[in-house]
C-alpha cells in the first residue's frame, strides 16, 4: 500500500488557517457590481470625478484627431468633407456616450431607401454622404447574433433594430453603423445583456464612492475642528424645568457674545469649560490615496486626472504622460480606426468621387515637445542630412526631397514643404545658363517642356540564355519572346525629360544595368501571368520612384522588379527561383498602348 498523498496549490498553514475553510477570506467572492444607466448618468451629472474619468480618454483620442497623407488637394478636400459632417465632434459625442452607457454609434446617412441592405463604399459617389447622426444605446437595440461562422460577423449582432417616432422599429445593417462599446464583455455570446458593453463608471465606481466619501467626510470634519466644552452641575436635572432652560439660553447667548467681543468667558465658579479640536495631520495623504487608487482603476495619470504636478523630489509625471498618450493610441489604432473603416472608406469617395490608393491617415500625437527637445530634434536631423548629403550615394534632386521630408516630419520646419511646393510650381523648368558661369548682364535661358505623354519604360533581358536553360530545368513552357523588367507605366501624361537619364541613377556609365547574383528571389502568379521572377534592386526602385517624382503615375501600391515568364499551367511549389546574374539592356520610352 501506498501513501496517500494530497496536492494542494498555494500556502496552506494549518496554525494561522491560511488555505483552510476556516481562513478568513474563504469565504470572499467576486460578484457583478450593480450601476443602472440611471446611477451612471446621476454620477457623470453630479460628481466631478465620474465626469472626468468619462471624458478625459474620450477627448483625449479624438482633440489631436488625424492627419492625411494625400497631396494637398485631397487632404483639403477630405477635412473640408470631415468638417462639413461634424465627424469630430460626432465622434467625441459618441465616444464619451460609449463610455459613460457602455454603447453608442455613429449611423452613416447615404439617402437610400432601405437601411437594412449593406452599405458598399465603392457605390458612394462624390457628396455620397449626406450626414452623420449619433445614436445612442437607448434607442438602438441590438437584434439576434450572428451564428453563421462562414460569415466576417461572426459572434456579433445581425442587424440593429431604431426606435424611431414616426417609422416605429427600423433595422439597420451592421455595416452602417460605427458601434462603439464602452467596456467590452469577456463573453458577449454568454452574457444575457442587450448586446452592448458596460459602462465604464462599473467596474471602478467602488473606488470613485471611496474618494468621493472620503473628501466629503473631511470637509465635514472641518465643521467640526473646534467644539467648545462647558460642564454645568446638575445641568440635565435642572433641565426639567422651562424656566430655567429659558435662563440657560439666554446666559449661554450673552457668554458667547461677551467671548466673540473680548475673548473673555464668564462662568461660575463651579462650572469647568473645555476645547476640544480635530486633528487634520495626514488627512490630506489618505485623501490623495483614494485618488491614487481612482486613477489607477481608470488608467488616468494623476497629473491628468487631477491637473496637478505629481509629488517628491525629480517627479515630473512625464513617464506617466507617456505611458498615458501610448495607451491612447493603441486605443486609436487598435479600436477606432477598424470601428470607422468602412466610414473612412465613404468618406474619401464622398470627399474626391474615387478611392486612390494612396490616401491614408495616421493618429496624430498627443504628446507636445518642448522648445529645448525641437532644438535637439533639429540638430540631430541636420547632422544626419549633412552626413547623408557627404557620402553622395544619393542624387542631389532626391537629397533635396528627402531633406525637406526629414525637416518637415520632424516639425522643425514647419511650413516647408508647400513653400517649396510653391518654389517649384513657380520654377517648373529650372534655369539653364548654357556654361558654367552666365555671362555678367546675360539673361538665362528657360527650359521649355515636352508635350506631356503616357509613358511606358522597359530594360529588355540581355542573358536571356541563362533564364531559358533555368526555365527548361524548373518544368517552365511557353516562355515569352521578348523578357524585359517594366521600370515605369505611367497613364498620367507629363513631360518625359524631366524623368532624366538611368545613368544618374547608378549606373557605371554604361547602357547595361547588372543584377549580381543571389539576393531575394521568388517565382510567384501576377498580372494574368502564371510565373513572374520577382527579386530586389535598389536601382530600378530608385529609378522607378524618380520617374513617379517627375510627374507619372503608377496603378499599384508599391513596386517591385519582376520578369514576366509565361502564362502557362505551373505548379510553382515545385520550381526554385533563378538565382544567377540578371543583365538588363538599356532603357525603352514608349507610349502605351491600348494592346
């Protein structure tokens, strides 16, 4: 026989009880804290901590809002788009509902009839938007959950049910909405609620009540911080008789009067007067620790919460500024911008009448830089763009771009960009002397531009042997007969000089361009192609983002080299990338072709 052995995980000490039933806090339990959305909007009307802890993060992601990335024209279109619809305040106003009810949204009016059908961004033309409305969780109800796991809501609500005064219960598809949540349930398909969130002001209104408590009894005490303290013999007895009690008012009226005019206080021989006074040391730390305890539940930094600078010697509260602004951020990246999606999408059609590529935004920063921290910045972005500009390993037209995206970015030139902007626009040619030096009284000669064509440019393979022979290994048929690199495939039309030459883009000179061997490879599907030969080189991008600079366009998001090969069956899990020397001839310029 064995022994019997028993496993318990944790301190068990049968002396104190710990680990035992008989151990105090055995019997402790977690139970779901009860705030009704009408103890929710009693506290956000009427303490001022609730309200702040509701609005400080609400207001804290939407102040700052974002910036566009886009040329000028379109960022001024799409604010102009975002100003004209209230997005912000909208937004703010549906945010700080979320948190305080625990949901709200943001309803996307297009005009059309039947608001239960899906909302596709790409069927909204310019001015497609008519308005935004904010709703709140009162009036809109979530319906049944999603169960169909094929579907992209999966686990959450089908449809919307509005409570409208004049069209009764309306349904509303998911994709018109902008739903925010207030605190997200771990489990909304176990919970038996409305399918919202909960109020933010749930899970920390304990500790809200315990400060709010605390300041209140200390301001009560105040009240009491001097109580004066008279002893009078046989005072209850005589208190029996309404005579006398009428004489003791009126003696204890004419003593306090006497004491508020000279301080002096007369009393019998027999009575005994005494002072009693609250003690307020340490009052004040025990109030700041239920507020520590407030910001910590709401993650509110104190200097932010309270507008005060943070205590002890070297305490800046800037970490936690830092540690704040992040932490909004990540809300913003990882809550707001998938919530507004698809309005986004609707916003850039209804702003400019299609969706370039191109157009994105990003957050903009909280956090402010000081006077002393934009001087550092901007030494330190001088020095790298002197650095840069030494090793001459970049074209001076693109060393001038970058300089000023650096200064620009940087923000310590702010301004830049559209004065150059505007310097180019008034220079579109440049000035050519015709020598060295102008002549002393001599006018410059302007240069005059192309007529602006769409423009095709390709290096067509020169080892197209070496290719083949790989080709035949890999199992690849029908190769193409003429197999080239598409350097640049412009619809816009624009002048082709200011492309200027490949061979200030790398090159030694020659009219070859060699691609060495090795590198990342890859033989992928592409463009109607079966197998195209990707790989990487740094002048071809450069030399394709040069040519975008001077005036092109471009269909696709990025670019990268590649060799069309064929348009043949493949299976490509069986090919291995060709990893020789690439040599590519001279560049072509054509017009494009409708074939």
């Amino acid at each position: 026989m064995g022994k019997l052995a028993q496993i318990k995980d944790g301190l068990v000490n049968l002396v104190a009880n710990l680990g035992t039933p008989r151990d105090k806090a055995s019997s402790s339990f977690y139970g779901l804290p009860m705030l009704t959305e009408a103890d929710a909007t009693n506290a956000y009307r009427g303490t001022w901590l609730a309200r702040k802890v509701v609005d400080i993060p609400a207001m804290d992601s939407c102040r700052k809002w974002r910036g566009w990335s886009a040329d000028q024209g379109q960022i001024s279109a799409i604010e102009a788009e975002e100003k004209r619809l209230g997005l912000q305040q909208k937004m703010l106003e549906a945010l700080t509902r979320a948190r305080l009810a625990g949901g709200a949204a943001l309803y996307i009016g297009t005009g059309q009839s039947d608001p239960l059908q899906p909302l596709k961004p790409e069927s909204v033309g310019k001015g497609g938007i008519k308005h935004i409305n904010v709703l709140s969780k009162r009036v809109l109800q979530a319906g049944e959950l999603d169960r169909d796991p094929e579907s992209p809501g999966y686990g959450r609500p089908a449809y919307y049910n509005l409570s409208s005064g004049t069209a009764g219960q309306l349904r509303i598809h998911p994709s018109r909405l902008v739903i925010l949540q207030g605190a997200t349930k771990p489990d909304p398909e176990l919970d038996t609620g409305d399918g919202w969130g909960d109020s933010v002001l749930l899970a920390i209104s304990k500790a809200i009540k315990d400060a709010d408590s605390t300041a209140g009894n200390i301001a009560s005490l105040v009240f009491e911080a001097k109580v004066d303290v008279i002893k009078i013999p046989n005072f209850m007895s005589m208190l029996s008789d309404p005579a006398y009690e009428e004489q003791m008012l009126k003696r204890m009226q004419l003593a306090m009067m006497a004491k508020g005019i000279n301080g002096a206080l007369l009393l019998d021989a027999e009575e005994d007067y005494d002072q009693k006074q609250a003690q307020f040391g340490g009052l004040t730390d025990l109030l700041m620790a239920f507020m520590q305890l407030t910001a910590g539940a709401s993650d509110i930094p104190m200097t932010r919460l309270l507008g005060q600078s943070p205590g002890g010697m070297n305490a800046s509260g800037e970490s936690d500024l830092r540690n704040y602004y992040d932490r909004i951020s990540s809300s913003q990246e990882l809550v707001l911008a998938p919530a507004l999606q698809v309005l986004d999408e609707c916003l850039i059609r209804s702003a400019l009448g299609s969706r370039p590529p191109e157009v994105f935004y990003n957050w903009r920063s909280l956090w402010q830089t000081t006077d002393t921290e934009r001087a550092a910045i901007g030494k330190t972005t001088a020095d790298t763009i002197k650095t840069i500009a030494e090793t001459r390993l970049l074209p001076e037209e693109v060393m001038s771009t970058v300089a000023v995206n650096m200064l620009t970015e940087a923000g310590v030139a702010p301004g830049l960009e559209a004065e150059m902007l505007d310097w180019t626009q008034a220079n579109p040619d440049g000035v050519e002397s015709g020598g060295d030096d102008p002549e002393e009284g001599s006018s410059p000669r302007v240069v005059v531009d192309a007529e602006p064509r769409s423009l095709y440019v390709h290096r067509k393979v020169v080892n197209t042997g070496d290719i083949e022979a790989w080709a035949r290994e890999q199992g690849l048929t029908d190769l193409r007969d003429d197999l080239h690199v598409t350097v640049a495939y412009s619809r816009q039309a624009f002048d082709w000089i200011k492309a200027g030459n490949a061979n200030d883009w790398g090159t030694d000179g020659s009219d070859q361009l060699v691609i060495p061997e090795g590198g990342p490879r890859a033989v992928e599907p592409l463009g109607g192609m079966s197998a195209v030969l990707l790989f990487a080189s740094s002048q071809l991008c450069w030399r394709h983002e040069s040519i975008i600079r001077a005036g092109g366009s471009h269909d696709y998001p990025e670019f990268t080299p590649h060799i069309s090969l064929t348009k043949a069956p493949v299976d490509l899990s069986k090919v291995e990338p060709y990893r020789g020397r690439i040599v590519l001839g001279p560049e072509f310029f054509e017009e494009l072709r409708e074939d």
